[in-house]
C-alpha cells in the first residue's frame, strides 16, 4: 500500500512528510493554480523536501499528443528524480502515452471514471491509473465498484497497471479502496490526518499518563 498526499502546498508537505509514512505527492492543474508561485520552482521546492526516490506526479497541460508530449519532456527535465507524468484518459492522451511509453517515462493515467478508459491506459503503457472516486460518486455511480472493477480487469488481463485512487471526501472511502486491492491512494493532507485519529486512541493515552502520574507524579520514563 502507498500513501500519497494530494497537495502543493509548502508547510503541509513538510509536516505531513516529518510525521508520516509518505510515498510521494500528487498535484494536478488546480493544485498547483492554488498556490499561485511560480510552478517549476514550486516543483522544485517539493522535490528537495521529499528526495529524489519519492514519488512526485504532475499533469500535462495540453489537450492534444504533440503538446502533451512536449510537455511532458520539459517536466521529466526541470524536475528530475522519480516523477510520474499524469496524463488525462482523452484520446489524445492515450496516444501521448503510447508514444512516451518506449522512452522511459513514468506515466499515471488520471481524471478516470471508467473501468474501461482504466483499461485503454493501461494497454498503452500507464504505470498507474487514477479513478477519481468521490468525483464517479457524484454522478451516481459507485466510485468503489469502479475501483473494484478496474482491479479485476487488470488482473484479467495480466497487466501490470498499478492502481492510485484519489478524489476522496472521507476516510471510509479511502478504507474500502484500500480493501478492494488499490495499490496506492492519494489524499489531501486533512484526510491523511484522519486516518490516524480516534477518540479511543487519544482517550486511552491520556488514561496511562493519568494512572502513571497517580503513582510517579509528572515526568517522563527516562528520568
Ligand atoms: C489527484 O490526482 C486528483 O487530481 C485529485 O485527487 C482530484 O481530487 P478532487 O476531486 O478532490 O479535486
């Protein structure tokens, strides 16, 4: 399982990368817009906070191949380290894939919302496919049945597509993708969070600091 967060932003990225298990990070077009500085700096800035062997994905622009390709050239060179090229499951995106495939570039496939455009990227050489699951959701389908499906459908066909679900609103969402077999899961730094708290968790902690005090006074083990 990875862990991805689904941010530009600076401070958010650093703490975020201190406190947890982090695979790599995910932007799109709108992301990065947010944070209105200057974007291949941005990119860079992010790249010296994660290292090199992190995961740092960033989409094309372009809605035509030519464009695309070139695009994704420009970013494979200013950025650098394990960068994953994202490219939207248009047509046109589909052929940038096929033709980026055969020169060594990492590519994720994204704004997915069904099991066949999964399928198409995947044959054209994708690395990872990226269902949008709250985004399939609101059009009153099942964005988890479109998780599971695209899981079956790779594996029906020997390839070897990796899966990263994003567009998530809540953390069971994110639980029952996990369940149904994605590889990999990107997810704004407020729902990263989420996962980790539990009344239960922060309850019982502050139940043995209690118990330990009643006895010990305050302190702590190592005086
Ligand atoms: C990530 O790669 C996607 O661009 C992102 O998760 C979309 O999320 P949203 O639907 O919350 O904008």
């Amino acid at each position: 399982m990875q862990y991805l967060l689904d941010t530009a932003e600076i401070e958010s990225i650093k703490k975020a990368f201190e406190l947890y298990p982090l695979d790599g990070v995910t932007t799109n077009p709108s992301i990065i817009a947010k944070e209105n500085k200057d974007f291949i700096s941005l990119l860079n800035q992010i790249r010296n906070i994660i290292g090199e062997d992190k995961m740092l994905h960033v989409q094309v622009l372009a809605k035509n191949a030519e464009q695309m390709i070139k695009e994704a050239k420009y970013l494979k060179n200013k950025i650098g380290g394990n960068i994953y090229i994202k490219i939207p499951v248009t047509a046109q995106g589909i052929k940038a894939i096929k033709s980026l495939k055969p020169h060594n570039y990492q590519i994720t496939a994204t704004a997915i919302f069904t099991p066949q455009q999964a399928l198409m990227a995947a044959k054209a050489g994708a690395d990872f496919v990226a269902p949008y699951v709250n985004r399939i959701s609101n059009t009153n389908v099942s964005g988890i049945k479109v998780v599971r499906e695209i899981i079956h459908l790779l594996k029906e066909n020997n390839l070897k597509t990796k899966v990263l679900a994003a567009s998530f609103k809540n953390i069971q969402q994110i639980h029952e993708v996990t369940l149904n077999g994605a590889q990999a899961i990107t997810a704004p730094v407020e729902l990263t969070e989420k996962l980790l708290e539990h009344s239960g968790t922060s309850n019982s902690v502050e139940e043995f600091i209690k118990d330990w005090e009643t006895i010990y006074g305050k302190g702590n083990l190592t005086y």
